[in-house]
C-alpha cells in the first residue's frame, strides 16, 4: 500500500515537473508570488508571528499584507485559473524542505549549471530560453570581442579579394531569412512573409548570408550596426586637420536622428505608443501588394538616340554579348560640353626635351607607356601615378594606398593583386579609345538629358580613375573649369593620414576591396548589360496648400534595407549635391556605401554637375558586386554578391535609384519654414514625379530617413514630406527606418490616421505650418510633439463636429438656443483645422 501511494506520489511529481515545464515565465511568476501570499495568509490565520507587525513593517506595509492575503484567500476560494489546481498543488516549504530544488529542477530556463545537450554531430546546444537576456547580451559580447581579435589587419577570415579569383564558387552559409537572401538576387515576391508569421513577430532577422572562405565560415557577420553621426562628424574632422578634405562637401545623409537628449525634436514622451512598437518587425500594408518592376512596367520602345538621349553604343541588345561602341572609330571632342577624355588628341602634357627644354607631348601616349612598364608593388605605383601628374608630386600622398598592401592584406594577396590583376586593370584603361568611342556630354545644371553607355564601357572609365588619368579634374580652385562637379581621380582614395601612428585606414581599406573585387568580377567575366544615367529638371511645381490628393499606402519595415527588400521599386539614394558625396574620400554612409557595393555608380561624377534644387539624377541599371556589413566606422566588405536581377530589352538591370539632396538644418524650427518645406517638397516631387507614366505602371518608393543624421533633419517630418510628395505622384512608400522600431510604428500609425480622417496633402501642408505658428513660434511654451499635435487638430475638429451635430438635433426639437445657428458655432474645417 505504501508502494502504491509511493507510486502515485512520484506520478503527481513527474505530472506537476512535466507541467511546470509547460507553463509560460509569467505563470511561474504568479504561482511564486501565490506561494508568498498563502504562506502569508497562513501565519495570519495561526497567529504564528512572533514579532508584532507594528514593530517591522510600516502602517502602509500592514494593509498591503492584509490586502494581499484576502486576494489570495479569494482565488483559493474561486478556484481561480491562476491557482494551483487541487490535484497538482505543490508541497508547503514547511511540509518539504527540498521545495527549492525541486522548483529549480520544474524551471530549466533558469538554471545556468546544467550541462549542455549534444547534438548530433557532438556539439553542446543551448536550449531556447526566454529569461536569460542578460547572458545573451554577454554571449554577444563576448563574440563581437572574438571576432574583432580575428579580423586584424594582417589577415581576415572572409574569402580574399584576390586569392580565389580563379575559384569563385564558394558555398553560402547562414540561416533563411524571412526576405530574400541578399547574396543572389531574386524575385522578392516569391518568398514574400505572410502578415501572420511576420508582421508582429519578435524574433530578430536571421543572419545575413555571406560569401566566406572556408576559414570564415564560424563567424557570420551582424547586421549593419547605425552609428552615431558624431563618429561620422570626427572622421571628417581628422581628414580636415590632416589637409585631405576635397571640396565635394561629405555631409552624413542618413545618420540617426536626434538623440533622446535632443532639446528639441518631434519625438517627445507624450505620445502614446503601441508596448509592441519595440518587436514589430514590419507595419502597414504588406510590402507584396507594392507595384515592383518589371511586373507593373509596360514594354520599352525601340532604344533611339535622340536630342535628350546619348546612347554611345549601337542599339541592337544580344544577350550575353556587350553592345558594340558607336560609332566604330574614336571621334574627339574637346570642349566645355563633353568630358574631356583622357585619350583625346588634345590632351597634351609639358615634358623635359633632351636639351633641357620644355615641349609637349600627347599625355594619352605618356599614359601608355608609363603603365605598359611593370608595376611589382605600391610604389611603383604611385610613381607610375605620378609620372603623368607631376604638379602633384608634393600635394597627393599615396599612405593610404600604402598601408593597404603591407598591412591590411597579407604578401601572397598583394603578389597576386600586382602580378594578375593590375595587369588586367591597365589592359581595360587603355583600351578606352576602342571601348567608349566618343566624348561623353556632361549633365550640366536645368538640362534634362539622359545618357546610356553599356557596363563595359564603365568599366573602362573607372579603370582610368583607378589610375587617375582624367585631365583638368585635379584642381580645386572655386573658378577651375569642373569645380562644380564631383572629383573622380582615385587620388583621394589612395590617400592616408598625415599622422602615421594612425595606420591603415579602416574606411578606405575596406572600399578599395570593394573596387578591387568589382575588377576582379569584371576580368572574370565581361558584362554584357547597359546603364542609364538620367538628369532631370522640373521647371513647374505642385500648389502644395491647394492638393487635394489623399494619402497612399505606406509600408514600414524595421530590418529590411532599401537595395534588398525594395528591389523592383524606385530606391532612394540620400545624396549630396555633389553626386557620389565622400565616396572617394572617407564618407560611408547610405550614398556612399551604395556605391561602394555598385561601383558603376562611381561614373556618373564623372559627368554630373552639382544638382540644383528642381533637379535630381536617376539611374537605371546598374548591378550590385559587392556584399556588406555594417555602416559608417563599422562597414566591412564581406565578400562577391551574385546580382540575378533581371534585365530590361535595353539590357539594363531592373534597378532604378534615385539620388535626392536634402538640405541642412543647424536649429529644428529652421526646417518647418515655408520657403524649406517647400523646397524639400519639390525636391521629393522632382525625383518620384514620372510624367505620362500610368498609375498602374508606377513602382512604389522604397526610402527611409532621408535628409536625417548629420545633416539635421528630423525622421518624421521627413517621413510625412516623402509620403506627401508620393501621394502627389500617387506612389505607394516602402519606408525602412534601419533599426527604428518606434519610428516604423509612428509613422504607419500617423499614416494610417490621417488617410481614415480623409486628410489630404494640401491639409496637411496647413497643420505643418499651423505647427509652426501655434507652437513653434512660442518662446515660452512646453514643447509639443509633432505627431501629438496633428492628433490634436483632427480630435479636436471630430469634437466640435459632434458638439454641432448634437445642437442641431436639440434645436429640430426646439431646444435649440434662440437667434442662433448651431452650425456657426463650430469652426469651419478649411479655415480653423485644415
């Protein structure tokens, strides 16, 4: 008999274990603090308390006991869903003095001594658990140290740039993300998430998928880490003490915004906030409902040249083979309209006779022969570079070039780099000529034109950069004839610090591998696809205050990024006037890394001025070879990226990005200005506005925290601005806010109350500037959130609205006051709220 009960005592345990183990952290929680009120309960009811309450615990103490003691009497009595069923009720600490071994062992979640299991290749597993936060953050800790001790400068654990040219088929490691994988591209929709399983999931991304070697494979790089502008702001100042800043302005385009101790900021504690605003991972509208190329897009028309496009090729598109130069032979052109090329007639260069004297000679002729000679390292190089620009013997420093080949990469890389590959690199430069028979004209300010040259011609003119033979686009001077277009010589890539002790520079190292890989795709295979570079010029501007367009559908995503969740779409590029921004210099931020990973883009400084504020630069085409980790001090190049977007019948890659500058804010009041909000306005107008495009053909906007970081501007105006600006061009909006998951959950939250209050753009423009006036304007005032106070009008309007709709009802049944008309007392909606 005692077997038995022995027995079934066990059974009880192994059911109560088997349930405890079941039971959510927050259930265990209530059952301790259940097990502390009974046994408070417990020494009330048997008097067994030898101190008297008065003597420990304070009045207030006594009556929360009391309370908390008739709370749990009540459950016992109810037998409440959050009580101990009678069958399972756990022992008494009086009644087992091992209840807290036992509790320990119903919770593995937190115990931290246990061993590991083994799964089945040997390796310990750790169990999932939902309370050991703290030893996650630990865990990860303790492996961004490990890895930053095994990424040093002499060696990295991610395949080389140079050793696997002949092997580029590694295998891809890294979990399934719920987008598709940015390694390879491919069709989005297809693996598109269902609103269920990903909408409000609290689960992080998966880890990016990287192309490493085999040394690399146990360390997966982490997503793109955002910075604080201030590092970025530093880095500039380090170039401008070292006398290496160019005169292209290297702003921060998409930093994040205001910190919390911002004095003024529209992000304010008063606005109410959904507690899942933290762990969204998207908001809005599903991104699968947007309009994607080239889904939406209708067929092309036979690719002509014509006054307002130069296609330097003949326009007969084969798969897999490059397009042939139009026309077959070099024509020179030498003037103020069209690039002056290097391999140009014209292009002439002062050199030392045998007598001493000076003379002229082709500098086409003197490039050939100074690189045609073996170049086995850096300084060779450098004097090879130099040969040809020497009025820039004391003013370029080659350091940074330097360091790269003796630190950042080991010997046998550098062997390989300067015995394979430079060769290959000097073979594409110069062959210019043959490739890009004709000047290319420039993109000067108010013209709308568009120029379309196939990738191996790019590939060429970026040659040439690398070896920094454009003429007359070194000098700096504010009336030099291109110093109001962007520099494209490498020189300033090449560059180090002046103060030695700083060593390799980090940020350049890491986009010379960039450059360096791109070579490397393009010796591997030539690409056969064309690229389209489009200035456009808006001479007539919407009545912004007179719109009567609504708002479009918002998509709002927290982990995506612009160039891989919003493939298809028209993708933002937050950029400098002057195009490409610190590319070349030491910026990385969103510009600047977009170029880095498409180094085609690097061209159009080329031949681009600086942007006035009507204008913007759309490029179509271009095809991403390098893959990425992190941002600004934190970028890393790791590893090829395999594009298989597919091509238009121009040949071009269905990419499409937009470059827009935004404007500086120094004070956040300064950007509510009608003059500024209006130009930002016109600016985002200019780049989504497609005339005689249908609405149905029309791709969304995948964008994001535009015109923010270093350069002053606030997310959630910027984000109400896109959004106004989109729906003027009827454009539905990706917004990827990197990170932000308040700042997705506000903006999808504002976007769906102003569109269910039938708000249009042109009411919206007034409550901006009413913002401005009523709370802005006030010296002494506390301070209102933007967002709050657009709730604010819209309640207060559905208020007054109610209030006159009850006086009319009580005036029809002759309450109404005498003399007076209900509907006067409300305030009209297009004069008091807008």
């Amino acid at each position: 008999m005692s077997h038995q009960s022995e027995e079934e005592s066990g059974k009880k345990r192994l059911r109560q274990t088997s349930l405890e183990d079941c039971f959510s952290s927050v259930i265990k929680r209530q059952r301790r603090l259940q097990e502390a009120e009974e046994s408070i309960l417990d020494d009330i009811e048997t008097s067994e308390m030898n101190v008297k309450p008065s003597e420990v615990f304070s009045e207030k103490q006594r009556m929360m006991r009391e309370q908390m003691a008739a709370a749990a009497e009540r459950r016992r009595e109810s037998q409440s869903p959050y009580s101990t069923p009678p069958h399972d009720e756990p022992p008494s600490p009086e009644s087992d003095p091992n209840i807290d071994a036992k509790l320990n062992e119903s919770c593995p979640t937190t115990s931290h001594n246990q061993p590991k299991p083994k799964g089945s290749d040997g390796l310990n597993v750790d169990k999932p658990s939902t309370s050991t936060t703290g030893n996650k953050l630990k865990d990860t800790a303790n492996s961004s140290s490990s890895y930053r001790k095994s990424t040093g400068n002499g060696s990295r654990n991610f395949e080389s740039v140079f050793s696997y040219l002949e092997d580029s088929d590694n295998d891809d490691i890294g979990g399934s993300s719920s987008y598709p994988s940015n390694r390879t591209r491919s069709g989005a929709k297809d693996s598109i998430p269902s609103p269920a399983s990903v909408r409000d999931s609290p689960k992080k991304p998966s880890p990016r998928k990287v192309n490493l070697s085999p040394v690399s494979k146990n360390t997966l790089q982490k997503k793109p880490k955002i910075v604080d502008s201030k590092d970025e702001e530093d880095s500039i100042e380090d170039e401008k003490d070292d006398g290496n800043i160019s005169p292209t302005l290297e702003y921060n385009s998409s930093m994040p915004l205001f910190t919390d101790s911002e004095p003024q900021s529209s992000q304010d504690v008063d606005v109410s906030t959904n507690k899942d605003a933290e762990r969204i991972v998207w908001r809005g509208v599903n991104i699968s409902e947007m309009n994607r190329a080239p889904d939406c897009r209708t067929p092309l028309p036979q690719l002509k040249p014509n006054n307002e496009h130069t296609v330097l090729f003949r326009p007969y598109i084969r798969t897999g083979t490059p397009p042939r130069p139009y026309p077959d032979g070099y024509r020179d052109t030498w003037d103020t309209n069209h690039v002056r090329m290097p391999c140009s007639l014209e292009n002439l260069y002062p050199v030392d006779g045998k007598n001493g004297e000076k003379t002229v000679q082709s500098r086409w002729e003197l490039i050939e022969q100074t690189l045609l000679c073996p170049i086995t390292n850096s300084l060779e190089l450098e004097e090879a570079i130099l040969t040809y620009n020497a009025r820039y013997c004391t003013k370029w420093n080659f350091s940074g070039l330097h360091h790269f080949f003796t630190e950042a990469v080991d010997l046998n890389e550098t062997q390989h780099f300067f015995s394979y590959l430079l060769p290959k690199i000097v073979k594409l430069a110069l062959m210019l000529p043959k490739i890009c028979t004709q000047a290319i004209p420039l993109l000067r300010q108010q013209q709308t034109h568009t120029i379309t040259l196939t990738q191996l011609q790019l590939a060429s003119l970026l040659a040439n950069a690398f070896f920094c033979t454009f003429p007359r686009r070194n000098a700096q001077q504010k009336k030099s004839e291109y110093s109001r277009f962007p520099d494209i010589n490498f020189n300033r890539l090449f560059e180090g610090s002046q103060r030695k002790s700083l060593g390799v520079n980090q940020r350049k190292a890491e986009k010379l591998r960039c450059i360096i890989n791109y070579f490397r795709r393009i010796d591997l295979q030539v690409p056969a696809g064309t690229v389209s570079f489009t200035r456009k010029a808006l001479d007539t501007m919407p009545r912004w205050e007179k719109s009567s367009n609504t708002l479009t559908k918002v998509h709002g995503n927290v982990t995506g990024m612009i160039e891989d969740e919003g493939e298809g779409m028209l993708q933002m590029d937050f950029a400098n006037m002057y195009i490409g921004g610190g590319a070349l210099g030491n910026g990385l931020v969103q510009e600047e890394i977009r170029f880095m990973i498409c180094p085609e883009l690097i061209v159009s400084r080329l031949f681009t001025e600086v942007l006035d504020p009507n204008e913007c630069l759309v490029i179509k085409g271009v095809e991403r070879f390098n893959d990425y980790t992190g941002y600004a001090n934190t970028f890393q190049w790791t590893g090829d990226f395999q594009d298989n977007i597919p091509r238009d019948s121009w040949g071009r890659k269905e990419t499409e990005i937009v470059a827009l500058d935004a404007l500086v804010f120094r004070n956040f009041s300064d950007q509510f200005k009608p003059q500024l909000l209006r130009r930002e306005l016109n600016k985002a107008f200019c780049g989504f506005y497609e005339n005689g495009t249908p609405v149905a053909n029309l791709t969304a906007i995948a964008t994001g925290n535009w015109g923010c970081g270093a350069f002053g501007g606030d997310a959630r105006l910027k984000g109400l601005l896109q959004m106004m600006a989109a729906a003027e061009c009827h454009r539905d909006v990706a917004y990827f806010t990197f990170g932000d998951a308040k700042l997705c959950f506000e903006l999808c939250k504002m976007n769906e109350f102003l569109v269910s209050q039938g708000v249009t753009v042109g009411d919206l423009w007034l409550v901006l500037q009413r913002y401005r006036e009523e709370v802005l304007s006030k010296t002494k005032r506390n301070f209102a959130n933007l967002y709050t106070f657009i709730y604010q009008v819209y309640n207060d309007f559905e208020s007054s609205t109610d209030n006159e709709e009850d006086e009319e009802e009580e005036k029809e049944a002759g309450k109404g006051v005498d003399g007076e008309d209900a509907a006067s007392a409300s305030p009209d909606y297009r004069i008091d709220t807008p």
